[in-house]
C-alpha cells in the first residue's frame, strides 16, 4: 500500500467512527425521550427538547414542588462524565454538600469550590466530603436527614439547600431513566426535603 492509500483507508476508518458515535448519541436521546413519556402524566409536566442532538430535560410537579430531572456534563479531572440530575423545591434555608469521596478524590485546596460552596467540614458525614458555608447550620441539616439520605445512596453528589434539593450521578444507560426509577428516586428525593426542612 502506499502512503495515500493508507491515509485514506485510516480516513475511512475515522469517518466510519464518527458517524457510529453520532448515529449512537442520537437513538440514545430518542430513548431516553421515549422512557421520559410516561411521566409527563404522574408529574403534570413536560419533555423539552431543543434539538434532536441535545438531551431531554423534564420539567413538573412533585408532591406539589417543582421537579427538574435533566442531564449535565460533568469534568472531573481529565475526564467529562455524562450526569443525569434531579433538583426539587425545598424550603431549607441554608446549604450543605455533599460529595462521595470514594467516586472523588476530595478537593482540599479549591478555591472557586470553597468560595461556591463553603470550607470542608471535618468528620461530618461518612463517605462524604461535606462542605457548606454555614457549618452550624449544616450539621443541624444533617442530623435531621441522614437517615433519609440512605435510599439515594447511588448518587454521587447531593446539593441539599438554599430553596432546592439536587442529587446527581453519573449515567449509566437506559436503566437510569425508566418511569418506575425515576419515581422512586422523586420520592426518596421528597422524603429527604421534608425530613431535613423539619425542625
């Protein structure tokens, strides 16, 4: 072979990948669009699609709260990471994070992390690097809830409080998006507002 035609054949061969990966991308989101359906109904909300290329969010109604379920890209070191998120209304006042420190190796000197989201709290929350602005505050917020937080333990990062409770974890396929998982998660995600907006 000469070198054009190899070049040419590794042309192909490119070309042939980045179509699959396209070809892939757009049926997952078809999917994905397709499993959301269902819960239009049970939520008294709606798919919204901007394109067929971009993932569909989906907004309603939960136990009379606003519900988002939608999907974020993730960097995490070198790596971009797929999330699928859902946030629900609360009425916490203050805030508390929380972040698997098994999936993450923690972050001990971020600065943008620490002026966002507060200093880490020491000893708080086991599997978990906490960090708040409040800490008083916070470790109130966490003995309230920590026993409501167990069900949603597959999720890698929990932004409980101000106003809103947003839980999120890597995607792992179509298993993630079904009607019945979906509305299991709302309801762990609903029993873990009332029991940390509980004084």
């Amino acid at each position: 072979m000469t070198l054009h035609e190899i070049s040419l054949f590794f042309g192909i061969i490119l070309l042939v990948v980045v179509i699959a990966m396209f070809v892939h991308s757009w049926l997952d989101k078809r999917r994905i669009r397709a499993s959301l359906l269902p819960l239009a109904a049970r939520f008294a909300g709606q798919i919204i699609q901007e394109s067929v290329w971009v993932y569909p969010r989906f907004e309603g109604m939960a136990f009379d709260r606003r519900f988002d379920f939608f999907f974020t890209v993730v960097h995490a070191g070198r790596q971009h990471l797929l999330y699928a998120v859902y946030s629900l209304k609360s009425s916490m006042t203050t805030d508390l994070l929380l972040v698997k420190s098994e999936f993450y190796k923690p972050v001990a000197a971020d600065a943008p992390l620490s002026e966002q989201s507060g200093e880490v709290i020491d000893g708080l929350c086991e599997g978990y690097q906490a960090r708040s602005k409040h800490p008083e505050a916070a470790a109130a917020l966490w003995s309230r809830g920590r026993e409501a937080i167990e069900p949603l333990s597959q999720f890698t990062s929990l932004q409980l409080g101000p106003d809103a409770v947003v839980i999120g974890k890597t995607y792992d396929g179509l298993a993630d998006v079904s009607p019945e998982k979906i509305g299991q998660d709302v309801e762990a995600l609903h029993r873990l507002a009332v029991a940390m907006e509980t004084a």
